[in-house]
C-alpha cells in the first residue's frame, strides 16, 4: 500500500473508532458501537502491517493469528462478573507493550547512530533490508528531532511501566488474590514523590545521552510507583481506578504513536486517554470525590471516629419478601456486584417479567459505580434482556424511593448507604447515593453480615424498614419466583 492510501484508511479507521466510543454512551446502540471498532481495529492492522516500510509480513501475521486466537479463548472463558479484572489485565498488555518499544526505539536509535559513525550507506542498508521504516526515519532525524524522540520515549516508557503493575495489581485486588484493603509502605505518599523526582533526573540523564541502562531502572522505579499507587487504593474506588488506568494505556499509546510516527496510534491513544479521564472525571464526580484524592489515597480507612449503629439486622425468609412483592404496586430493584457474582442476572430479569405480568411497576436504579467497572451493572441487565426503559439513571429515580413500595437490593453496599449523608466521619461522607431507605420496604439480598468489599458498615441494614433476605442472589431470587402470583 502506498503512503497515501495508508493515511485514507487512517481516516476512515478513526472515524470509525469515534464512532464506536459515541455509540457506547447508550445502551442500544453499544452493540453496533462494538462492531465499528472490530471494523476500525481491522483496517487498522491491515494499513499498518502492508503499509509502505513494514519488512517480515509474515512474522506479523503470525503474531496477530496467535493474539486473536488467544484473545479468543480468553473471552470465550470469562464471565460477564470476570469483566473488570480482564480489562485491568488487558490495560497492563498496553503498558508493557509501551515499555518493550520505548527501549526498542532507543537500541535502534543507538544502532542508526553506530551506523552513520562507520561511514554506512543509508542506500545499500535500505536495499539489503538491514534497515527498513522506522529506521530508515531515525536516520534523517537531525540533533533536535532526537532530543525530542528521547523525550516521546521517556514518556512512553514511564506511563507504560506505571500502567502495567498499577493494572496488575489492580487485576489482583479485583479478582480477590490480593486484598482490597488499602496498603501503603511507611513514607505513603512522599515515597511516591521521591520515585518520580528520581525518574525525571534518570530522564534528563538519557536525554543528556547516560545511556539505556537509565531508561531500564527508570522503568523499574516506575513499576514500584505503579504498584504502590493502586496498593493504597481500597476497593471501593476500583470502579474509578479501572476507568484510571483505561485512561494512562491510552496516553501510553499516544507517546507510542509519537515515538514511532504513527498518526493513527496517537489519534487512538489520545481517544482512549481523554475518553476514560472524562469518565474517572464523572465517576469521582458521582462518588463526590477528588480525582487526586482517590489517586493518592482511596476508600478504606476512617475519616475520624464512625458514628455506633444502633439496631439489629433482622432476616426474613422468601415467603416474607414474596407476600411483601405481592401486595406491592411499584417495586424498584439495586444491584450491585453481589448479582454479578451470583450471576443471578437472568433470574432477577425473569422476576422482573413475573412482576410486570401481574401489573406491577417495576423499574432498575443503576448508582455510576456499581459493581467494580462503569457500566457493569447495565451490561449484565442488558445481557439479562431487561428493557433498557426501565433501567434508570441514579439522579432519574432517587426522587421517587418516598413513592415507592418495595426496593430490593441485590448485593450492594457502599451505593445504598445513608452514612454517606448522617455520618461526616465515614470514608464515603458527602458520597451522592440511592436513598432506598426513604421506601416503605427495603429487602437487601446478601450473603450474610459482613462489611463487604469495601470494608465499611451500612445503617441501612439496621433500619426498622429493611429486612435482610440472606443467601446466595440467585437462590433467594429463583425462590421467589414460584411465590409471586
């Protein structure tokens, strides 16, 4: 392909890529969103591996076989509530990927250099193909296009390495092999700052011309920062800490596409970089919290003394939950992660189609971050054939809890917690959340008493209007199937 048709399809790919990140604003059209960027990915690596300078094709090709195979099994296994470990782990690919072609680029740059200091012939190495694409371009760069290269890589290779071991660990605490907890070394915070003043000296020492071996540590130091920022990061901030790191592989790719001289790359890069940085932005927002703040602390501690919970939690059997759904003219249903692990979604769609049967309302109260990705929520309800017009946005529905007969929450914790508002020294205090308990009847299916993920206790359960229905989501729900008329 020559240059120029390489640039045309460029475009087109990254038209179609808007159009993806357009289309998945709502649920009907994320479907068709997904296929424009299976479209755009696939001219994308068409253009680039038969572009103009690309050597060893069918290396290429077999590597992106062995990927799309892999990726294949992979998403074939996952669960929908495996989700949000896969994108953390799929964000660390990106860094590492970000790391291996930042040093790449110094070695050949190095290489180019020892070259031309031999007197080489740029002309016979481009014929013999000891030198194609990015190296024929290292080569006309001049001393201050290097200098800035120096610069694109020193980027690429710290927001890679700080996106690779931030999304490991993150991948851990989600998918329960690490703990939840925050965890900070002794130093906490300033132990950051000092990792990152030694980064930028070991990056003005490669751009003064140290050597790679400056580049290597600084990637290693980089790792540790990565690694103890989302240690310090407690559970109920994954949601935005995913949405984070979304954000830093797509800045990661953009430095890639500067580095290298790929358009394309640094479009898409900067598409991913400012699309999650607007959506940790909204979900910080929703949780009423600095994005710095989660950054460089998160939920898990106590803001001061937590105000003593007065009451019991009272339990309540299925026949108790099923006359109460009967009786009712408008039940709104929560959910939240402990559905997703049940993977009660099904169950919980078939309960909402009994009850609409029998001329009940019957509506979905989504918090923006519930479960542990954004979105989570109406994707498994989605996945469930829950009518999206009944799927409601937290501010669509808050106002009408006093209104409302029955809610039932299905394994939610931090969402449907009132400390949020009556207690100023919990984590979560000023949080926006859903006011169930303003509701005639709370039910609150859990699988016992426990804190939860997060680690931090909720009145709700203590109040005189709720009644905790425990056990797994999917067996309370399905029994209560056979009970509604």
């Amino acid at each position: 392909m020559s240059a120029g048709f390489v640039s045309a399809v460029y475009i087109a790919a990254s038209i179609l890529f808007i159009l993806a990140l357009g289309g998945l604003s709502n649920q009907e059209s994320a479907k068709r969103a997904i296929w424009y960027g299976i479209a755009g990915m696939f001219l994308a690596m068409v253009a680039t591996i038969f572009g103009p300078g690309v050597s060893n094709v069918f290396l290429i090709l077999v590597a992106v076989a062995a990927g799309a195979v892999a990726g294949a099994v992979v998403a074939g296994r996952v669960q929908m509530t495996e989700m949000p470990q896969l994108v953390a782990a799929l964000h660390s690919f990106v860094g590492l990927a970000a790391v291996f072609i930042g040093l790449n680029a110094d070695v050949m740059l190095n290489t180019v250099n020892d070259l031309k200091a031999a007197g080489a012939d740029l002309s016979a190495l481009v014929a013999a193909k000891d030198i194609t694409g990015f190296g024929e371009t290292l080569w006309h760069k001049d001393a201050t296009e290097i200098a800035i290269l120096k610069v694109e890589v020193f980027l690429g290779i710290f927001i890679g390495a700080v996106t690779f071991t931030g999304s490991v660990v993150a991948f851990g605490k989600l998918a329960g092999k690490i703990d939840g907890k925050p965890e900070k070394l002794p130093g906490g915070h300033m132990l950051n700052a000092g990792a990152a003043l030694l980064c930028l000296i070991l990056g003005l020492m490669y751009w003064s011309g140290a050597g790679a071996w400056t580049m290597v540590l600084m990637a290693i130091i980089a790792g540790f920062i990565g690694w103890h920022l989302i240690m310090g990061i407690g559970g109920a901030d994954m949601p935005v800490v995913v949405s984070m790191l979304n954000s830093y592989s797509g800045w990661a790719a953009a430095a890639i596409g500067f580095t290298l001289g790929n358009d394309l790359l640094i479009v898409t890069g900067a598409l991913v970089g400012s699309s999650g940085a607007i959506l940790s932005y909204i979900m910080c927002k929703a949780m009423n919290r600095h994005f710095v703040s989660v950054i460089l602390g998160g939920f898990g501690g106590t803001s001061g003394p937590a105000q003593e919970i007065e009451g019991e939690q009272i339990a309540i059997d299925a026949d108790g939950v099923a006359n109460a759904l009967n009786d009712a003219d408008s039940v709104v249903i929560v959910p939240g992660y402990g559905m997703a692990v049940a993977q009660a979604q099904q169950s919980v769609s078939e309960l909402t189609r009994k009850l609409r049967a029998a001329g009940k309302t019957v509506r979905f109260a989504i918090h923006p971050v519930a479960g542990r990705l954004p979105g989570h929520m109406n994707v498994l309800l989605a996945e469930a054939k829950v009518p999206y017009d009944i799927v409601l946005e937290m501010e669509e529905i808050n106002d009408d809890f006093p209104d409302t007969d029955v809610v039932i929450v299905i394994g939610s914790n931090d969402i449907v917690n009132p400390a949020a508002q009556d207690d100023p020294n919990s984590p979560i205090a000023g949080m926006p959340v859903l006011e169930v308990w303003k509701a005639k009847q709370v039910f609150v299916s859990k699988r016992g008493q426990g804190t939860g993920y997060s680690g931090i206790e909720n009145p709700l359960f203590f109040k005189d209007n709720t009644r905790m229905f425990y056990g797994d989501a999917k067996a309370s729900i399905d029994s209560l199937l056979a009970k509604i008329d």
